[in-house]
C-alpha cells in the first residue's frame, strides 16, 4: 500500500479542501486521457488507454454461442478484469484477484444492467441471429498494466473504445434448417457490421477526501478517501449503474448531490473520450492503409 | 504440411534463417523501477522490473545475495481461442522458473544482500517464442532499473521442419511437432545460459540447429543495446547535458 507521512497525507488533504491537488489539477478536472484502438490483432475490437500513470488495454472476442434459455432473443456479454502484477507487486499470484473481482462486478453492474438484460449499455438483441438458437457471445477482457488510481473508470473508457472498435463478422444462416435443428451458420470473413457504441454509459468515480469529492483521484488521493461512488451514465444523462466504496457512511442528500456532481461532469467526459476514439480509429485506420 | 515452399520462403514469407520484426521501448509503466515492452513479430511482452528493496517476506531474506523472484502471466486474449486459464497453472509456473534462474544467472545479486528483486512479465499476444520474448523483455526492464548485470542475456529460438533449420518460430511452426531449441545466451561472456529442446534431432543437426539460435541470440542483443544506447541518449539529452 501507499506509504504516505502524516505530513503528505494533509498535504493532499488541505490541497484538496483548496481546489488544488498535487498535480495542480482541480477537484473536478480529469488527467489527460490517451486512447489507442486496434492494438491486439487477434481479438474482435481493442483498446488501450492512458490515464496519467494508469495503464489499461480491453479486448473484446465474438464468439458464436447459444443465447440463455430464459431470454432467447438476447445475445450474451461477460466481463472479466484481470490485475496484471506489472501494475502493482501485491497482484502477484493470487494477490490480484479480489481486485479483479470487485473491478469486474462493478463493471459488470455499471455496463450490463439486470440479469434480463433490460437497461444495458450494450443492446443484446442486437447480439441475436437465430432467435434461442445461434448468438454472439461477446468476451471483454480488461488488463491492468499500470494503476495510478482511477481504474474503474480507465476500464469503462477502455470497454467502450474496445466496443467502438469492435468489428463482427456478418452471418449467413442457411435458411432451410428445421425447428429443432442447430442451424447452419456461414460466418463471412470479409464483411464486418460495426458495433452501436452510442448507448454504452461512461464510468464517473466520485472520490470523497475530507468534505469534498474529486474526479479521477491518483492512488495516493485514493489511500485518503472515506468513500467513493461510481456512477456509469450514458449519453442521454441516465444513470445505469451505481455502485459505492469505502467503509465510512455517507448522507444520503450528498449521495444525490454526488449524483448530479458526476452527470455534470460526465458529459465532458464523453465528449473528450468520443473525439479521442474517433481520433485514434483514424490512426488506426492509416496505419492498415499504410501496410 | 509443408513449412518451407519449394522457392525457400516460410509460411510467413520468410527465409530460413530470417528473424521476425523486433521492436522494443523502454519505459512503459511509469510506477515500476524499470520496464519494457519486446515484440518478436506477433508476440508481444510486457517486463516490469520492482527493486532492489526490501525483501517482503522475510523468511525468504538472503544474507549473502539478493532474492530474484519472477512471476509469467499472460492475458486471457493473448492466445487465438479466447480461455480463461487459472493462475499459476503448471505451464507458466515452469516458464517463471525458468526466465528467474536465467535472469539470476546474469544479476550480480552479491552486491545486493538481504534485499529483493521482482520480475514480472505479462504476455500480451502470444504467437510462438514466448519464452525469448519473455527473457529479452527482462533483461531490457532490469537494464532500465539500473540493476548491475554481468551481461545482457538474450534469448531465441530455433527449429528443424521439411529438412531445414528454422531461426524464430512462429505458433504454426512451433505447434508443427518439430524441434524447439531455445537457447538463451550471455553474448559478450559468449555463454549459453539457457537451453532447452522438445523433440528429437540428430546430433549433428541439432549443432546446427543450435548454432543457428546462438546467431538468433546475438542479433537480438545488438538489437537490445542499440535500443538501450538510444534511451541513454533520449536520457542524456532530457537532462540537458
């Protein structure tokens, strides 16, 4: 964990209560962010980004599988972190994995809503070829290379430019299959369908430290917390998940003034990531002009 | 399958005796004391390198030489079919044995008692040669956290299909069912510090088999210092000097 002496921790403190962090930030300013797509060439879609020291890469796999029995029409997402020791010494052996698992399921909350689907920042219906037969299932993984804080939020940012990326392989269905038949499916290798990002939700963590929240709080100004709520909301202003950190309690009116604090800030967000994106697909598409 | 066409050239259009891409930076975790990412054509590893400092469990200390300690992972999107493996199954267990006690074999760990070094290496994209990959990956991270080395060690691999020795190979040709030699090798003491082979080679093609390695070896570690004489300069040049 981070050694900090009485006389750094009220540093950050009372730089905090001032609006002026360490890194000369304001309580509500993010670090720049850096995106880069299409770096594994093996997956479906991926992304990397930069968030000051945090290093994250999300890759998505298509997979086709058969859709749950209980919702037939619906195509299945699964999201996994993994906290790779490179970040951080203690995610060495299984040192990483309640981590990976609290990154996972909060992210699993703020991008997949409910178990029926509804309410997902991914349109599952869109993921369905043959209704309770064939589906696409979609594998997001997130890597941890380097933390400096902020992860959830670096991996939401990450997911959604992996998904912008993402390009599935349009399907074929043979059409005189009968009713209880696996259908035959002819996947194309040249035809792509890109993939609807504009409903998936970006991720705002609200750090608290003393009586003020920031955004985007460094691994040092995360020792110093109390508590910490994230909120994924999505371009239309909605929240689609919610989840809050940190042992101590916290007032339910400043849980909903947190709320709005993140809306607010959201929208920068969004719009700074989505230029981001569009700038880095660009690269990425010279780059395959080029070879 | 044929691996080598009739004209000479490989299933990825290369000679026999021709290396992938190598690419190198250094530098790429800003918390780690040193780090670097190597890519050999598809197969791309990341190195972080924590220490020297203080030995974190303490019955492990050594009181004459410092502690190596190196963990191998790869990433769950690494591989073609996507899988889930467990942590520490037995396949990255060997290969972290492996990179640590060639990785110690070249750290002058007497200079630096009762303290520890960490070695991690995260494989990004798997596509054959892991291992070299993975070990030129170290040596460039320890050589970025300054850590007294008695040679940078440099790794490469080599193989025998359709009659011909291989330098470099890639996953097809590696999952073929043909000789592995991966050789690993101090290139200015001119030492071999690490060798292993799958498979069975007659004693003379094995030599030059090998031999093809060893010159596999040699032109990473020229590649490796130039990229390390590069950052000096990149370094030297950001302090004004």
């Amino acid at each position: 964990m981070v050694g900090l002496s009485l006389g750094e921790q009220n540093f950050i403190k009372g730089g905090i209560a001032q609006d002026l962090r360490t890194d000369g930030r304001k309580r509500l300013t993010y670090r720049p962010i850096f995106v880069e797509t299409g770096i594994i060439p093996q997956a479906s879609g991926s992304a990397r980004v930069k968030l000051g020291g945090t290093d994250v890469i999300a890759s998505v796999k298509a997979e086709l599988g058969r859709p749950n029995p209980s919702h037939p029409d619906k195509g299945k997402v699964s999201i996994y972190v993994d906290c790779s020791p490179t970040a951080e010494p203690t995610f060495e052996g299984r040192g990483g994995e309640e981590l990976s698992t609290e990154l996972s399921s909060a992210l699993q909350r703020c991008l997949l809503g409910g178990k029926s689907g509804s309410g997902a920042g991914i349109d599952l219906s869109s993921l369905s070829i043959v209704q309770g037969k064939v589906c696409w299932d979609l594998y997001i993984d997130g890597l941890v290379v380097s933390s400096d804080g902020n992860l959830l939020d670096a991996l939401g940012a990450a997911i959604k430019a992996a998904l912008s990326n993402t390009a599935i392989p349009k399907v074929q269905v043979a059409a005189n299959a009968s009713a209880d038949q696996q259908p035959e499916v002819d996947v194309s290798d040249e035809e792509f369908l890109q993939f609807d990002t504009t409903a998936v939700p970006v991720i705002v963590t609200l750090t608290k430290v003393g009586r003020h929240y920031i955004v985007d709080a460094t691994t040092e100004e995360e020792s110093q917390m109390s508590s910490a709520i994230s909120v994924s909301i999505n371009r239309q202003g909605g929240i689609c998940g919610l989840t809050k950190r940190g042992g101590a309690g916290l007032d339910p009116s400043i849980i909903l003034d947190m709320i709005s604090v993140s809306k607010h800030v959201s929208e920068q967000l969004m719009n700074k990531l989505d230029s981001e994106i569009a700038a880095a697909e660009a690269c990425d598409e010279d780059d395959e002009m080029d070879s | 399958m044929e691996y080598v066409n009739p004209e000479g050239l490989r299933l990825d259009g290369r000679r026999p005796m021709e290396m992938r891409q190598l690419r190198a930076e250094i530098g790429v975790i800003s918390k780690a004391d040193g780090s670097a990412v190597f890519e050999m054509g598809n197969t791309k590893v990341i190195a972080a390198v924590y220490g020297p400092r203080e030995v974190q469990n303490r019955s492990q200390q050594l009181n004459d030489q410092a502690l190596v300690r190196c963990e191998y992972s790869m990433a769950n999107f690494s591989t073609g079919d996507r899988m889930r493996k467990p942590k520490g199954d037995r396949r990255s267990t060997e290969i972290s044995l492996v990179i640590r006690q060639t990785m110690e074999a070249c750290i002058l760990t007497h200079l630096m008692p009762r303290s520890q070094i960490d070695i991690f290496v995260q494989v990004l994209q798997a596509d054959g040669g892991t291992r070299s990959a993975c070990i030129n990956a170290a040596t460039l991270a320890l050589a970025d956290a300054g850590i007294p080395m008695r040679d940078l060690v440099t790794s490469c691999s080599s193989g025998f299909l359709n009659g011909t020795p291989l330098l470099d190979l890639n996953y097809l040709e590696d999952s073929a069912g043909g000789a592995d030699v991966t050789v690993g090798i101090l290139p200015k003491l001119d030492k071999v510090t690490l060798l292993q082979m799958d498979a069975k080679l007659q004693m003379d093609t094995f030599e030059n088999v090998m031999q093809l390695a060893i010159e596999g070896c040699k032109a990473v570690a020229s590649y490796i210092r130039e990229i390390l004489l590069e950052n000096t300069k990149q370094l030297e040049s950001r302090r004004g000097i």
